[in-house]
C-alpha cells in the first residue's frame, strides 16, 4: 500500500520534530560549555569569546582519562560475561522446546518490567553479603543481572525466528545439538549478538544508578556515574559541568555516529514481527 501525500507529509514533520527535540539539549550543552567559566550562560547563545579550553580544564582537572579508563573495564566486564549467559539462553528458549520453557521465559519476562529503583535496594545487599561492596567485580555482576532479562529476550526473538529447515538439515547430515548450535545458529546469530553488544557497551556506559549505590570511589564507577563528582565539584561552575559532560558522552556519541546503520538494519531484523517467523 503506497502511503498519501498526507502521510508522507505528516511522517516528514514527526521525523523533523524528532530530530529537533533530540539536537537541542546537545546544542544547548555545547554552546553552554563554550562560555567563560563561573557564569550561567542564558540560553543557547554563541558566546562572543568562546573558551575552547574548558575542554582541556575539564578533562585535566576531573582526570577525564581515568575515568573513561574504568568506564571502558566495566563495559569490557559486563557484555562478554552477559552475552554469554544470554547466548545459549535465548538459544534454547526460542528454538528448543524443553518442558517448562514457557515458565522459564516468564521469569525473564518478570525481570524484563521489574523498574531498576526495586532491584536497587536488593541488588546491594546481595552484593555486600558477596563483599564486592565498593568494587567494579560488584558492579560488573549487578549490571549483568540488571542486563540479562533484556538480552535474553532480545535473543530469543532472534532464534525464534530462525527457519525450522535449517536445524532439519543439520540433523540429518548428523549434526547433534551443541554442533547445530555451535556451527549453524550461532553464525547466523552474528548480526543480533553484535547489535546487542552494542546496545550494552551504551547502556553500561551510561548507567548512573547502581554506580552511585554499589561504588563509593567516583574513579571505579561508569562514565555517567562519574558526571555526579563533576556535579558536586564544579555544582556552580556550569561551563565546566558542561564540557565534562560532553566528554563522556563523546565515546557513545561516536559509537552511534559510526554505527547507527548497521544497529538500525540489526533492531529492524531481530525485533518481534520485523523478519522470520513468528515466535513460538
């Protein structure tokens, strides 16, 4: 069905408005980091004397590079360690048909709605009992189990969808189930994995709230954790605030910079309903 004139012209205003909402707290940001440091810049102004250094001030005052150094380990922490319980997870919940795997994607499903402020309270209990209390081990683990319904789910769609003929194939040439699994699904799971891990890289990267509970050290949590030292050092200094902010975003920015093509084509692929047969 070939979309009216209407349509496309309403669709064209939605995507303009998008774009706009999404542009201008980073317009605002920036511009604001530009200004001369110790002043409240009144709105998205250029300044007449911009002050590139804030950048250089920020980054050398705050140790931007440490930062972004323990941000970076607990990312390397939590995707590996979470794609690989989620792997074999989604594997069998959406392609083998195990007694009780209905029940087992419930509780993933449970896990999927549960808001992050419930699990925080327990999440640091269990952690203490563990004592990684203040540890990025700590955090990696927290993050892992805060990650995991989502990844599962995310791949389970994936393996659900694969066609029925490919596993019959193998079969029949003598593949049993770890070799159907290992040498036929997992490959093709390549685009769905490598999307996921990116969608985790960013989540981790930006996740503020078990940072800030789990670790006291500003210099072991995530880059977003961090933004709440640069708040309590320069909490009046909003130029500074700004380009602090600006740097740690700078790495997720870029990944989806780079990215966004290949994510898109990837979330359209493997989301429920955008390919491949239905989920049993």
């Amino acid at each position: 069905m070939t979309a009216g004139r209407w349509e496309r012209a309403g669709g064209a205003l939605l995507t303009v408005v998008l774009v706009v909402v999404t542009l201008v707290p980073f317009a605002d940001l920036f511009l604001t980091a530009l200004h001369p440091p110790g002043t409240y810049p009144p709105g998205l102004t250029w300044p007449a004397d911009p002050h590139w250094s804030n950048f250089a001030t920020a980054f050398r005052s705050a140790r931007v590079d440490r930062l972004l150094l323990s941000s970076g380990l607990v990312v390397l922490g939590v995707v590996p360690l979470t794609l690989v319980l989620a792997v074999p997870a989604g594997y069998a919940l959406g392609h083998l048909r195990f007694p009780g795997h209905r029940a087992v994607f419930g509780l993933f499903a449970v896990g999927l709605v549960l808001p992050q402020e419930a699990l925080v309270t327990p999440l640091y209990h269990q952690v203490r009992d563990l004592g990684l209390l203040n540890t990025r081990s700590g955090l990696v683990a927290a993050l892992v189990a805060v990650h995991l319904p989502f990844a599962v789910f995310w791949l389970r769609a994936h393996f659900a969808g694969a066609p029925p003929e490919l596993s019959d194939g193998a079969r029949l040439d003598g593949a049993g189930p770890w070799r159907l699994f290992a040498l036929v699904h997992l490959p093709l799971a390549r685009p769905a994995v490598s999307s996921l891990a990116v969608l985790l890289s960013v989540w981790t990267w930006n996740h503020f709230l078990l940072a800030i509970v789990l670790v006291d050290d500003p210099a072991r949590r995530t880059a977003a954790g961090v933004l709440g030292a640069f708040q309590g050092r320069w909490g009046t200094d909003v130029p500074l605030l700004c380009a602090g902010s600006l740097l740690v975003l700078a790495p997720v920015l870029l990944v989806f910079a780079l990215l966004h093509r290949r994510l898109a084509a990837d979330v359209a692929r493997t989301a429920p309903g955008g390919g491949g047969r239905r989920s049993r």
